[in-house]
C-alpha cells in the first residue's frame, strides 16, 4: 500500500508539471519574413527616397566576452569578422565587444582581425561567400565552387586562404609576442632605474640596493596596458582596471566606397569596402562595486553605444556564436518593421550548434525547446528569453511600456480589453501604489544628459513606417536617411564616463532598466519583465540558420550548464519575478510558461523518488498495486497510447525527430536526477538559511586525441552531480538481481510481480543508458574486473538479503540455507 501511496503522489506531480508544459502548447505558428518587401519598401528608389538609399533602422552589434583562457581570441575574432561582413547596410551598422576580463590578448586579437577584415569583407560581398566565419566557411565538407560563377573566384579562395592561415598563426603567437615585448620593456625600465641609482650615487651601484620595478604590461605603442596585467598590480587586476574604449574601425562614410584593382591583393573592383563601425570596450571595475557579471557588462555596453551609436535595435550574442546567415538580421528586421511591429520589443532566434555529436547524446540541440515550445510561445505572448541569438529594441529595453497594450481579466484572463495608459511621472515623485512595479515608468537613468537626449531619437527611429493608414505609431519614410554625425572627442569621453563603475548608482539600471539584476538566468527574467508591462515577442526560424554556436558536449560541463540555468529558475521561483505575481498584461497560458520555468526544477524531487520506486518494489517483493490483472494493464495501455499519441502530434507539428525527442526524455530524466534536484536544495539553502553552495569539479583529465573533434566527449570529469544518477542505476542494478533470485527461491514463485518491477527498472535505466556511457568514457569500454566485481557484489548482496528477508513461504527453507 505504501508503494502504491508514493506512487500516485509522484504521478498527481508529474500531472500537474505535465500540465504546465504542455497548456501553452495549443497555439503554435509558423513565421514567413519576405526580404523582397523589406528591400522594395526601404531601399528603392521612390518619392520620399529618390536615391534609393537605405531607410533602415540603425543596428548595434553587442559581442560578450571575459576570459581569452576560456574563450580563444580565435574563436571571438572569427565570429566578428562574421558580423563585419553582414548583409545590411554598413553606415547604419555598429559593433561592440565587451571585454570583461580587461586583457590586452583580445584587444590585440581584436586590432589583427579588424586588419584582416579589410580583404575578407569585400571578398566575401564579391563573390557572395556564405557562411562568412573564415573558419567555418574553409572548415565546410562541400563544393566551395558550387554555384559561383566568377571565373576568377578560385585564385581569391586561394589567395585569401593563404591570408587566413597568416591570420591564424599571427593570433596564436599572440601571448608570446605580447609576453617577449612586456619582458624587453620591464628590462629598459629596470636598467633605466639602475642608471638612476647609478647617477645619485658616482656612478656606483650599491651592492645591496634592491631594484624593484613593476612588472607591466606593455601595449605595442610602449605604453602601459590600462586593464589586467600578467603580473596584477594595483588599478591592473581582474576587477580592478579603469575602463577602456577605443574604435578600432571608424565611422564608414555613408556613401559606397569602391575597391580598385591591386595587384598584390584581390580585385576589388566595383565592391564596396567600407567596413561598419567597431568598437573595443572594457568597463570600469572597482573591488568595491558589485559588477553585476554578464548583466552589468551588457548594461554598460547599452549606455556607451547609446552615446556613440544610438541604433534603435541591439542584437546581442555570445563570443562562440557568430552569423551562419549573413541576411539573418534583415529577416528579423522584417518583424519589427511590419504594421504593429512597434509593439514588439524582441526577436528570438533558434539556437543551433556545431561540434555536437552525432547522436547527441546529451540532448545538446534542445530540439524539443527550441522546435516544439519556443514556437509553441510564439502563438502567445511570445518565446522566453534565452542569452543569445536576440534582437532587442532599445527603447523596450529602457523599461518603457508598448505604445498599445492589453490587459487580460478574469480567471483565466478570458477578457481582453485595451490597457489604460499610464502617465510619465516625476523623478521625486513615489509611485503609484494601485500600480504593479513592473508598470511603474523609468526615472532615473543617470546623470548623461547626452544619454538622456538618445532615448526619445532611439523610440523615434526604431518606429515602423507611416506608409498606411494602421500603421498608428510610425515614422515618416525618408526619416533615416542623414549621415550619422562623426564621432568627436567630447563624445567618446562620455561614452568612457557611462561605462565607469559608481555610474549605475541611485539609478534604476539592472532594476527596471536593461538587463536586470540579481538572477544567474538575467536572460529569463529581463525577457519576463518586458512581457509583464505588456510587450510581445517574436520567434524567427529561418530557413538558413541564422547564427550557430558552440556547445559542451562533455557529460560534466553539460550538468554543470543545466545546474546554472535550473538554480536561475529556483531564484526566480523565491523572487519577485514569479509568474504568480504578474501583471494583468500576461496572457494566461504566457503566464503558466513563465511559471513552468520556475517550478520545473522542483519536480527532480518526485523523479528521484520515482526513479528508486521500481528497486523498491524488486527489494520488498511488492508491486504498487496487488496484482498485474486486466483492469491494471488496460489502464496502463490507455495512459501510455495517449502519451504516445500526444508526443507523435508534438514531434509532427514541431518537425523533431523521434531519437532527438527521445534523446531529450533520456538527458530529462538524467538532468533532473542531478543538476535539477542540486538546484533545488541550492535555492532552498539560499533562502531559508542564507547559505549558498557551489558545486566544482574535483578532478579532471585531458582528451587523449587531440584530432577527434569529439575527444571531450569521452573526458570524465567527476563531480558531485554524479553522485544521485550513479546511485539510482547502481541500487536497479542491484535490485533485479535480488528480484531474481528472490523469485526463484520462492515456494511460489509470483512471476508478474517480478516482470512489473523489472520492467520499470529497466525503463529508468533506459533513461539512464547516456550517463552511464559518458562514464565509461571512449567507446563505452570497461575494464573486465568491473563486470566480475559488479556480478560477484551483485550475486552476495541478493543471497544476503534472501537470508536476511526471505520470501513468503520459505521461512524454513531460508534459515537452513547456508552461505
């Protein structure tokens, strides 16, 4: 009966969680963008733009960053040059990369491929190259000449390899050229200090005068480094560095600069050259400031952009994710300039990895999120969130509310109406209290006047176009067609001063404005806090994926990557940005989205306990119910076929495969066995007693073949996570033998009890094949002496426990049975 009583507690969560997931599911679309309509509509020549010049809204391009150890320059400088060579207009394209760590290596890296961009960007408009990642595109299995038609197309594939390998070479000699340099300047320093003693003293040089010179770091120009120094010094640590700025590409002149024929490079002739804007930023850090990591980091690119830029739209992405496709952002352009357009605040694309496994044995894809529930979101209120491969618009960012919104009343917010506006209010004036903090308007921005002024130029120039009659909150055509003012000194030192530390204080930045503070998963909630005031989103799948990325595939790093997101789903869980206390402006099903993302974590509780409930029942002798009679089983059938049916109509509409769906019930169970239930008591630690705990790994090991590009697959790093997964397929191991050898020894055997107990253990063991693989590290090979030992301990431990608890009817039997 207690078996039974577990299992149904078990079951009526699994329910409700299955309830959560599944409810904002019923409505889900497919998007179309027509890149024709957008061209015809902003750069053709018509009455409002007789030169055909592009009317698009300005685009800042936001790249992350912080440790060159952890994230190559290589790797970074190649996803830039894929955003330098992007298929939208240059003047009214701008680039930043938010160098966290301070480190003169990626500022370097950083001046070498803008160096190199100066021949791979126009080779790559020339002849049309796709992807425009130079690793990725030489990289390619494929006929690089397939549909090129130039005739002189091979000789510049040729030539700009060559400038390519020359590239990559110079970037990997990079820490020694910058290490020899630092060495050769400390040495003048140092002989210069001792020609100063040598002076004081008549020429002489005390032999016990200690010569102490700091070790700098030295830029190319013989100047010190401004950020983090290989030696940390005072104001040149991680953490401790004033804060940097420099443009490494120019202002482009708004008209096409065309290339002429060079003999010693490539025929540029007829192709435009001009490179978009680039800067290199590196806020200020203060040991006593609170950075605020990514978020912090991001918030300062949006202010220094805002002053040097000011584009209406920001497109953010990680260091390893760079644009697979070069018209991806004209696609997403599409939705925020259609008719309604202006109530959109951002445009989700599709994650897409590459590196991954063949068979994907961790569920690395997220097929089954990014096909099947980001989609699903999309016929809502919009998909969440997710860090990257998003296109903002900055006024939204800025915490303002739509120009149009709808509140949903009700209980199930069944009725719609239009929301009421809500008037600006005073910066000494206290909010209204009738109003949900989430609608209370921005204030306090900050003390840049200049910053302040780009906010209304911002909303203005992000508009769609006035060109009918429905469009009711548009621009003029022709608006966006000036020159972008050059950037003068006064500017950049105010877009140094936005990026200063003490900068975000008595502000609302990170509280209501960009990124927000205080969650691991800022992603999830600033996305929640755009939706909570009444903004939608959009999801753009292309039909050429728009950016791609890198992913880990080894089993620790992967935890470790759920842990992260499942304990940002637990602090939003026991924070003010549960869904429990949204606004009215969320739609019902929206709202149970948002609250599935805090609660899922928590059913790792019940999957642990359900996971042990068939060794249970293989122990005891049990079943959860009496017996296995036909009522039972036509239960079971029904339920299962429903199931089934329900998942084939999911993989159907969403277009997964059925392994990738079943890749995802395995790395299900395997994630919530571990990272998901560590979350959990991580959350509850953290709230209840203050206490916060972080799991690290404590060995590692190194890839054996450094030539597989799947070596890290089979690395085992041990962990902590491992500690429930592996204990949940040990005592099931365990356990059908001692069913076994229970059954057999009985008087009456009880065959069907055993057959449902087995069947469920190898059911969770199924789900558990992929982490028992990853132990077993390359090509699932172990040593003979673990199956001997295994069977030996196996075959012990059931005969002890017949003899310990020996089967019903065989009491006697059982205790003259000797060992």
């Amino acid at each position: 009966m207690w078996l039974w009583g577990i299992s149904i507690v078990c079951e009526i969560w699994f329910a409700f969680s299955w309830l959560l997931d599944i409810l904002p599911k019923f409505n889900p679309i497919n998007r179309a963008a027509d890149l024709a309509a957008l061209k015809d509509k902003f750069e053709t020549p018509s009455p409002s733009n007789p030169t055909g010049r592009s009317d698009l809204p300005g685009m800042d391009v936001f790249i992350s960053t912080a440790d060159p150890e952890k994230e190559p320059p290589l790797v970074t400088a190649n996803t830039i040059l894929s955003i330098l060579a992007v298929d939208y207009p240059i003047e009214k394209l701008s680039i930043y990369i938010s160098d966290d760590g301070g480190a003169i290596l990626t500022f370097e890296a950083m001046a070498e491929a803008v160096k190199f961009a100066e021949v791979w960007v126009p080779f790559c408009r020339k002849h049309d190259i796709e992807p425009r990642n130079p690793d990725s595109y030489f990289s390619q299995k494929t006929d690089p000449t397939k549909n090129k038609k130039r005739p002189d197309f091979v000789k510049d594939r040729r030539w700009i390899k060559r400038e390519y390998d020359e590239f990559k070479v110079r970037i990997n000699g990079l820490p020694d050229v910058i290490s020899k340099r630092c060495k050769m300047y400390n040495k003048n320093e140092e002989m210069q200090e001792k020609k100063l003693i040598r002076e004081k003293n008549d020429g002489v040089l005390p032999p016990d005068h200690k010569i102490e010179v700091t070790k700098a770091t030295w830029m190319a120009d013989g100047t010190h480094w401004p950020g983090t120094w290989y030696n940390p010094a005072p104001d040149h640590s991680k953490g401790d560095h004033a804060g940097i700025l420099q443009i490494m590409s120019k202002v482009p002149e708004n008209d096409p600069v065309m290339g002429v024929p060079d003999e010693g490079r490539l025929d540029f002739t007829g192709v435009d050259i001009r490179l978009p804007m680039f800067a290199y930023v590196s806020r200020e850090k203060r040991k006593s400031y609170d950075h605020n990591k990514k978020a912090g980091a991001m918030n300062a690119l949006v202010r220094a952009s805002a002053i040097l830029s000011n584009g209406p739209f920001i497109l953010n992405l990680d260091c390893d994710h760079y644009i697979y496709n070069s018209k991806a952002l004209r696609e997403g352009m599409c939705y925020m300039m259609d008719r309604g357009g202006d109530r959109i605040c951002y445009i989700q694309f599709p994650q897409r990895f590459e590196g991954i496994d063949p068979s994907d044995r961790y569920a690395n894809h997220n097929t089954v999120f990014f096909y099947g529930n980001m989609r699903a979101l999309d016929g809502l209120q919009g998909p969440v969130y997710v860090g990257t491969g998003c296109m903002f618009r900055r006024y939204a960012l800025y915490g303002f509310h739509p120009p149009r919104a709808n509140e949903y009343l009700g209980l199930f917010g069944q009725n719609k109406a239009p929301a009421k506006p809500i008037k600006p209010q005073a910066e000494e004036e206290e909010p209204l209290t009738v109003n949900h903090p989430d609608l209370d308007l921005p204030k306090k921005f900050g003390n840049s006047t200049m910053f302040t002024d780009s906010i209304a130029i911002a909303e203005f120039q992000g508009r769609p176009l006035a060109d009918h009659f429905s469009v009711k909150n548009g621009r003029p055509p022709g608006a966006l067609l000036l020159p972008r003012p050059p950037l003068d000194a006064p500017t950049a030192a105010e877009a140094i001063a936005v990026i200063s530390c003490w900068y975000e204080d008595n502000t609302e930045w990170g509280d209501r404005i960009g990124w927000i503070y205080g969650s691991v998963t800022e992603d999830v909630v600033t996305g929640y806090r755009m939706h909570n005031r009444g903004w939608r989103s959009v999801y753009c799948i292309t039909k050429r994926d728009a950016f791609r990325g890198t992913a880990p595939i080894n089993l620790t790093d992967r935890l470790h990557q759920v842990l992260r997101w499942a304990t940002g789903s637990v602090e939003i869980f026991f924070s003010r940005n549960n869904a429990f206390l949204a606004t009215t402006r969320l739609k019902f099903l929206q709202r149970i989205a948002y609250l599935n993302v805090g609660i899922y974590p928590f059913t790792s509780i019940f999957l642990v306990v359900y996971c042990f409930l068939p060794a249970l029942s293989l122990f005891t002798g049990q079943f959860i119910v009496q017996s296995l009679d036909i009522a039972f089983l036509l239960y079971l059938l029904i339920i299962t076929l429903c199931l089934v049916f329900i998942s084939l109509l999911e993989v159907k509409w969403s277009g997964i495969g059925l392994e990738e769906w079943w890749r995802n019930e395995q790395f299900w169970v395997i994630g919530g066995s571990s990272a998901h239930l560590v979350a959990v008591i991580q959350g509850l630690l953290k709230v209840i007693a203050g206490i916060e705990i972080s799991f690290t790994l404590t060995s590692k090991s190194s890839a054996e073949d450094e030539d597989d590009i799947y070596a890290d697959l089979y690395v085992v790093k041990w962990t902590a996570l491992f500690i429930v997964p592996l204990t949940i397929i040990i005592i099931n191991l365990v356990a059908l033998v001692i069913g076994f050898a229970r059954t057999v020894y009985s008087v009456i055997p009880e065959w069907s009890k055993l057959f449902g107990g087995a069947f469920f253990s190898f059911w969770v063991l199924a789900h558990m094949y992929p982490f028992a693989k990853g132990l077993m590290g390359r090509k699932g090979k172990l040593p003979t002496i673990i199956y001997v030992w295994s069977g030996l301990i196996s075959i012990t431990v059931s005969l002890l426990w017949i003899v310990i608890s020996p089967p019903q009817g065989n009491h006697k039997d059982a205790s003259d049975f000797r060992v």
